[in-house]
C-alpha cells in the first residue's frame, strides 16, 4: 500500500506542476493567434502560425525521443520547460520594447513547438515508470483531464490578462507557468531505466522504434484506423468557426461557447475514464470512441441554420467521444511497449499524427470550399464512423489480450 500511495503522490506533484504549464501555454497561445488575427486580419498568417505550430512535431519528434530514452524523462521535461520559459521571456521583453512582430511570432510559435516536441513524449514515457499497468488507464485519464481543463481555463486567463496587462503580461504568465512545472519536477524522484554503456547512433536508435512498432501487431492493427482518424479528426477542428460563422451565422462568442462545449466533454470524459478506469476490452472502447465522434460530426452536418445550440451539444459529445479513444489509445501504447524504447515510439506516433495534420488540411480546406462547410462535416463523420468499424475488424482477434498487455510480436 504504501508503494501505490508513493507512486500516487509523484504523480500528483507531475500533474499538478504540469497544470501550470499547460495553463500558461493555453494563455500565450490564445494571445499570440488572437495578437496575428487582429494585426493582420490574414487567413494565410493564421495559416503559417499553424504550420509554425506542427512543422517541427513532424521533423523533431523522431530524434526526441531518441534523446528522451538516452537522457532520462525528467531531465527532457525539465529542460523542454524551461526553454519554453526562454522562449516566452524574450518574446514579452520584445513587447515591452516595441519591436516585437508577426515574425517574432512565427519564430516563437516555431520554437515552442520544438519545446512541446521533446515535453510531450518525454511526459507520456514517465507514467507507465510510476503506475503499475492496470492503472494506466484512470492515470492517462486524469493526465488528459488536466490538459482539458487547461483548454478551458488558458484561453479565458489570456483574454482577461490581455485586456489587463497586454501581451507582454500574457508571456510573463506563461514564464510563470513553465517554470513552476520546472520547480514541481525539482523536488520529486522519478524512476530512471538502468543507463546503456554502448550508445548506438541516433539514426539507429529511430529505427528500432519504428522497427518495435511495426514489429507489435496488435498496436499497428489499432495504430493505423487511430491515425486514419486523426487524418479527419484533427482538420474538422480548425473548421468549427467556420462552421459556427459560416453555417449558422454564429459570433465570436458562439464559437467561444462551441470551443468551451468541446472541451468540457474531454474534460467529463477524462474525469470518468480516471475514476472508472475504463472498459477492459480496450479496442472495443477504442471503436466504440471513434464510431461515437463520427455520429455526432455526421449529424452536426445535417443540422439546419438556427440549430446552433444543438450544435454546441453535439460539441460536447465530440469531446467526450474523443477523449474516449484517444486516453485508452495512450493507455495501451504505454503498456505494450517497453519502457526502454518507449520514447521513440511515441515519438514516431507523434510524428504521424504531425504529418497527418497538414495533409488533412489540404484535402479538407479545398474540398469544404467547393461544397461547402456544413456537407464536409456530414461526409467527414460518415468516414470517421466507417474508420471506427475498420478498427473493431481490424483489432478483433487482439482483444483477448489487451487486459494483460499482451504483445503480439511478430516473430
């Protein structure tokens, strides 16, 4: 009893230092996209932020987390923190002094993503070395509720620090944020796996995470629909205002209420999955999660001009369904891969998931355009619930498995 409470309690100091950080991000991204709208009222620089934003997840991911299995998982957070902090700290003096530009944005957006490239898997890597397997689930469940709820709260915080204390005040923030997370880490022991003598090349070492993922059949069968997904999921996100605008005829503050909506049923879902643990057949709630967001998107199609509070509603199940496959997905992937490697193969996940992004984007801005908002959410759902089957058929027989973390390696 007293191991679970010791490993409750780190992973109380992590989240809570975490919480921080995550909530001073939201704040500075909230304040350097709004910052760039009201500046230059261009759809192409909002586009370039985003391409800031996930360009180097997709280039920096393999190698990070090559260096998140070398260096140990507390010393990547810590550093990926505070070079953020950095990051952050000479954006705000270059507010102060007046010289700060669009440019400055791109570059810092840029490099906080390379900061977020190294934290997130090295974050993720940590919880399988402090809960015992069966926990992982309720574990990544409240992880996730923590950064829904920074979804929340961030956004709300940088509008009113705005207004109140302009944008260097914003990045003062988010320094603040960064570098409690640092402190939190400072204090705590996080387990380390035993150091290699021999360090093979880097190179190499990306390799045997792409080679132990590929190699592990059962995580392929689920990895291939759950990244097929995020192909469609991830750009129908960056359409809800247009949705909300464009369709419904909507405001700033309908879409701040659809946003809300969204996160506030990750934030449900994320509370629940951490209390209950969620469902022991993994896949099927993995499916079932996928399946659910698909139904929900297909009706937000079909809804007419002044359903717009019906829409808000469907938004919140979204996020439910969301978090619903997207927390047992993490579960499993921190259960079945050894924790020696597992920083490169979540690395490599995160990478794809990065490269999908920006390929959705351009299927799915051309193909709205032309028929319009409201059918690309209706034809986006029906893919994502034929993507939902194509998981079940596709981890069925693997099922049996997923309790005990079995691995299905190909031999």
């Amino acid at each position: 009893m007293k191991k679970i409470e010791a490993w409750k309690k780190t992973f109380g100091w992590i989240l809570s230092g975490q919480a921080f950080s995550i909530i001073g991000s939201g704040a500075a991204q909230f304040a350097l996209i709004w910052w760039i709208t009201t500046t230059t009222g261009s759809p192409m620089a909002l586009t370039l932020a985003a391409v800031a934003g996930f360009l180097p997840q997709a280039l920096v991911g393999p190698f990070a987390g090559v260096w998140v299995d070398r260096l140990g998982r507390k010393a990547v957070m810590m550093v990926a923190d505070g070079f953020v902090a950095l990051v952050s700290a000479i954006l705000g003096i270059g507010f102060i002094a007046g010289v700060a530009t669009v440019e400055w944005i791109y570059a810092a957006l840029l490099l906080r993503a390379v900061g977020t490239a190294f934290q997130m898997p090295a974050a993720q890597a940590v919880l399988p070395l402090l809960a015992p397997p069966e926990a992982l689930t309720k574990v990544n469940g409240w992880s996730q509720f923590i950064q829904s709820g920074g979804m929340m709260a961030g956004p709300v915080l940088g509008a009113l620090a705005l207004e109140g204390l302009g944008m260097a005040g914003v990045m003062a923030i988010d320094v603040a944020g960064a570098l409690l997370a640092v402190g939190t880490l400072v204090f705590i022991k996080i387990p380390e796996l035993a150091k290699r003598a021999e360090k093979p090349h880097v190179g190499r070492e990306m390799l045997t995470g792409l080679r132990v993922l590929t190699r592990h059949k059962a995580l392929m069968a689920l990895s291939i629909p759950v990244l097929l997904c995020m192909l469609v999921y991830v750009p129908v996100g960056s359409l809800f205002p247009l949705m909300v605008n464009g369709h419904f005829g909507g405001n700033a503050w309908h879409s701040s209420m659809v946003e809300l909506a969204f996160a506030a049923g990750m934030l449900l879902c994320s509370a629940a999955l951490g209390i209950w643990g969620g469902a022991k057949r993994q896949f099927l709630m993995i499916s079932l999660g996928i399946a659910g967001f698909g139904i929900f998107l297909m009706v937000s199609g079909f809804l007419p001009s002044w359903a717009i509070w019906i829409f808000v509603g469907l938004s919140l199940l979204m996020g439910a369904a969301g978090n619903l496959f997207s927390v047992p997905f993490m579960a499993y992937v921190q259960g079945a891969v050894p924790p020696e490697t597992l920083g490169r193969v979540m690395s490599m996940i995160t990478t794809a998931m990065a490269l999908a992004t920006p390929v959705g984007l351009f299927i799915a801005g051309p193909v709205a355009q032309a028929i319009g908002i409201a059918p690309w959410f209706a034809y986006s759902g029906g893919a994502i619930i034929l993507i939902g089957l194509l998981c079940l058929g596709m981890t069925r027989r693997y099922e049996r498995g997923t309790s005990a973390m079995e691995e299905q390696t190909e031999r």
